[in-house]
C-alpha cells in the first residue's frame, strides 16, 4: 500500500478546504481512497451512531418483526434474538474494522473490489454494489410500507377494529410516504445531524417508556405480570416446523431488525473524524440492539397474553398493537402507537438519506444506469445528492405496485434487503480473508489479533442468516400465499445483475474511480493489481 497522497489530492484537500466541506485529516484520507471532497462533513461521532440506531428503530422494528419470533414463544422470541444479535455483533465488528481502515460512501462494493483477487474484483464489485443499493431500497419500501399498515392498525384500533384498508387504500399511504420522505430528505439537509440526534433521545424514551408502562399498566387493570418461567423458559410452536426449526426461525426478527448499521459506512463522506466515528457507530448500533432488544422482548413477553396464537391473529393486523391493547387498553395502545408511527417515519427519513449516499457513490463509479445524471451533487441544497434521492424515490414506487396485489407479493420484495445486503456484508468480508491477508492495513479502530475469527464468525454467520433468510416461516408445505418468495426475487436480481455485467458491464466497469480534483480514473492498476497513489489507504 502506499503511504501518502498524489498530488492531486492535496489540490483536493485544498478545494475541500476552501469550500468549507471537511478538515484537512477527513479529505486527505478520502484522496487517498482515490476521491475528492464533494460532500459536507457536518455529523459527529454520536450522530453517526444515530443514523444506524435510528434505522434500526428498535422498538417499531420488534413490532415489525415479533410476527417471525412470535410462533416460537416467549422463550424463543427472546433467547432468539439474544443468540442472533450476538453473531451480527460480530460482523458489526468485521465491518467496523474495515470502515475504519477506508471510510468511503461505497465502502462495501469498494472493499471487495480492493482485496478480491485480480480475476474477480470486478465482476464481485458490481454484484456487491448492486446487492447493497437494491438492499437498501427493499429497506425503504419495506419501512414506508410497514408505516402505512401501522397508521392503519392506529385506525382499526380507533375503529374497535372493524375497519379494514384495502390494497389501494395501503398504496395511497405508502406512497405519500415515500414522497414525504424524499422532500424532508432533500430540503432538511442541513439539521438533519440534528435531527438525528433527536432520533436518539426519542428512541431511548419509547424504550423506557414500554419497560415501564407495560408492566404497571397490565398491574393497575388487576392482572398479574407472567411469571419468569412462562417468560424465559416457555417455547410454543404455533408453525409445521419442527419445535427446534421454530426456535431457530425466531432468528429472523433480529435478522430483520438489526439490519442497517452499514448506513454508517455510506455517511463515511460526511462523517467528522471518519477512520473513528463510523466504526464506532458500527458497534454501537449493533451493541445497542443486542442489550435493548433482549430488555424489550423480556417485557413484552413478561404482559402478553398467553394465548399465543391469540396475538399473532390480532384483529388489529399487528401483534405489537394488540399487546399495547392487552396492557394499557385503547387510549395507551393509541399513544404508543402513535409513538411508534413517528419513530418509524423517522426510520425512513434515515434511511433514503443513507442510501441516497450508496446510490450516489455507486453512480460516481459509474456503474448506475444514468450514472452522469445521478452523481450529481446539488450545491444549491446544501451539497446534497438531490439526483439520486428522486431516482430512489422513483424505483420504490414502481416496486410499491406489488402492494396492489397482496402482502405476500409485498413483502416478497421487501425481503430484498435481508438477502441483498448479507451478500453485500459478507463478500467484502470473505475477500479479506482469502486474499487480503497483505493488503489490510489497520485504521484508528482495530480488533487486533482477533480479527481474522471475527471475520470468520461472521462469514459463517451471514452464509448461515442468508439461508435462513429464504425458508418459509409456517412450515414446510407452504402454499402459494404461505410461500417464502426471497429465493426467486434476490435470485432474479443476482442473475440480472451478473448477467448485465458480462454482456455489457464488464467493457466499461473497472470498478472504482478516481474524482481527485475532478479528474476521472479507475482507482486500480489492471496489470499488477495494486491501487495508485491516489486509492490506497495507508
């Protein structure tokens, strides 16, 4: 590796400089990933962190997912997702230690390309970057969507659950949704570092408040909290699965859950002091999950009814609501949910900003379609990829139409981003320990000599997730409705993506680009395989 910038990149340094983007130390490290300075550096550390725990959204994402863990029971759901948010701890580790190392927008797709061996670096790329950028837009439309029936349930809760929305009405919404979004993503630019720290504080007190208000509002309608034994120690099984299978699929609402915490990486270019912030908000999102979940799911566990199947067939369409409902009746299921709606709204409004940023670090390599047009940064809104949030907003409607047919179909597609992005974590993973063995060099954030394992625990790890990712949650005879459909629509993608690139990809992608002071180049010496002055870390 080579140890300083070209000379490009100190013009670059000074460009960044003057134009008031980022320190001297952030835009020197990112010429010597091979780029110029374009966006604004304005988050800190704790904000960074925010962006990941604010994606996750704890609580309104345990009501998304407790559907998956639910059949197992309490015990399965909690020590479940105890066992699960561990292993993804570790590939938090795994990233974090490369994030630090190279903080750049692509990390994921740029990672592969440097450590992969020389015959597949390019075509391994691509797939990476494709695999992150439709993960990330599965996310979007299955947070908006989500959002959509949660606003719903709050009016069948209202309704004394005798309102029903229909596929069109469940559309309207998301599609509102999604548009909202995308103008608070683009005008907010500005405060939105404070608006994730809001993200925060919000966050903690939903949790605090469920902890607190679940028990003492199950105790003040004279009934009893269930005891410890029923809480850890009860496994049901409510699928055709076998009861241990069952447990095992429990993994999938952690899976699901904790499934954003790269968005640090892809706010790399924006991150003050990035080789320490971003894999600091790496460990902290996923470390946060890990120990809040397994709180979370304890009380929830220690006031549901315990008729299982009863809060998996709510009338209410979601099990969470219906467990609001059972603790604190319909004025306190009304208010948290609520809560729980403008947390995940927040969610989302995370969620397009970072993977606006993928999207547009992707275009910048040239490997988008309409790539020129999408690279665009807007300097007229606060150096914001303005482009690349309406492209987002655009495809995520068009998949949204699934919602008219039903939510099978629905959350076909939104099992995208589970599938999609543990192929995109574990590649870059997996090329580091097959070939980049020379090639890694540590950044201020290092797991030392445990970091061969730990990458090792994670590959293992997402190989295991992405299978589990695919089978059908009631059993194994699923009808076509009962059916899990994330094999044939990530296969599709796979298959599409791979085949685009050797028809026509592969002539004009080379993978990552040099932009230092705005000339274009391919960051990676084709004959010998090592990067140039201006694309190496250190």
């Amino acid at each position: 590796m080579v140890t300083k910038a070209s000379p490009t990149a100190v013009s670059a340094n000074s460009g960044a400089e003057e134009a008031g983007l980022a320190d001297p130390g952030d835009t020197q490290l990112l010429a010597k990933l091979g780029y110029k300075q374009e966006l604004r550096r304005q988050y800190s550390t704790v904000q960074i962190f925010a962006v990941a725990f604010s994606i996750m959204g704890l609580v309104p994402s345990i009501a998304s997912t407790i559907a998956f863990s639910l059949p197992a029971g309490p015990a399965g759901m909690i020590w479940g997702w105890f066992t699960a948010s561990i292993l993804i701890f570790f590939v938090g580790l795994a990233l974090a230690d490369m994030a630090s190392a190279m903080p750049t927008a692509g990390g994921l797709y740029w990672w592969t390309h440097y450590f992969a061996g020389q015959k597949y670096k390019n075509a391994l790329s691509f797939l990476v970057g494709y695999s992150n950028t439709l993960g990330l837009i599965g996310g979007m439309c299955s947070v908006d969507y989500t959002l959509s029936l949660m606003i719903l349930a709050c009016v069948s809760i209202a309704r004394d659950g005798d309102y029903s929305a229909s596929n069109g009405t469940i559309y309207g919404v998301y599609v509102g949704l999604i548009l909202v979004h995308a103008l608070c993503g683009i005008f907010s630019g500005p405060i939105m570092p404070r608006i994730q720290t809001f993200c925060i504080y919000i966050n903690i007190a939903i949790i605090i408040a469920t902890v607190i208000a679940l028990p003492v509002g199950k105790v003040s309608r004279g009934e009893s909290l269930n005891p410890g034994s029923y809480v850890f120690g009860h496994v049901d099984n409510d699928t055709s699965w076998p009861t241990g299978w069952t447990f095992i699929l429990a993994f999938l609402a952690p899976i699901w859950s904790i499934g954003f915490f790269d968005s640090c990486v892809h706010m790399s270019e924006e991150a003050l002091h990035a080789a320490k912030a971003v894999p600091l908000g790496i460990i902290w999102s996923s470390g946060c999950a890990c120990v809040l979940g397994f709180l979370v799911l304890s009380i929830l566990a220690a006031v549901m009814n315990q008729d299982v199947d009863a809060t998996i067939n709510t009338v209410f369409g979601q099990p969470m609501a219906q467990i609001y409902y059972d603790a604190l009746g319909k004025k306190g299921a009304l208010g948290f949910m609520g809560v729980l709606i403008v947390i995940q709204f927040l969610i989302g409004l995370s969620l397009i900003v970072a993977a606006s940023r993928q999207a547009w670090a992707f275009s910048r390599d040239g490997a988008l379609p309409f790539s020129n047009y999408f690279r665009h940064v807007s300097r007229r809104i606060r150096y914001q990829p303005v482009r690349a949030i309406v492209g987002l907003v655009v495809v995520c409607i068009i998949f949204g139409l699934l919602c008219l047919i039903n939510s099978v179909a629905a959350n076909a597609l939104f099992s995208l981003f589970v599938a999609s992005n543990y192929v995109a974590w574990g590649t870059p993973i997996l090329c580091r320990l097959i070939w980049g063995k020379e090639r890694f060099r540590p950044g201020e954030f290092y797991t030392g000599w445990l970091s061969r394992p730990i990458a090792i625990v994670a590959v293992i790890w997402l190989v295991f997730g992405l299978i589990l990712s695919m089978f059908p949650s009631t059993g194994p005879n699923p009808s076509a409705s009962e059916m899990n459909y994330t094999i044939v629509i990530n296969g599709f993608v796979w298959i599409a993506c791979m085949t685009y690139y050797f028809l026509f990809a592969r002539k004009w992608y080379t993978g990552p680009k040099m932009t230092v002071d705005g000339v274009e180049g391919d960051t990676t010496d084709t004959e010998s395989g090592k990067s140039d002055d201006a694309s190496t870390v250190r």
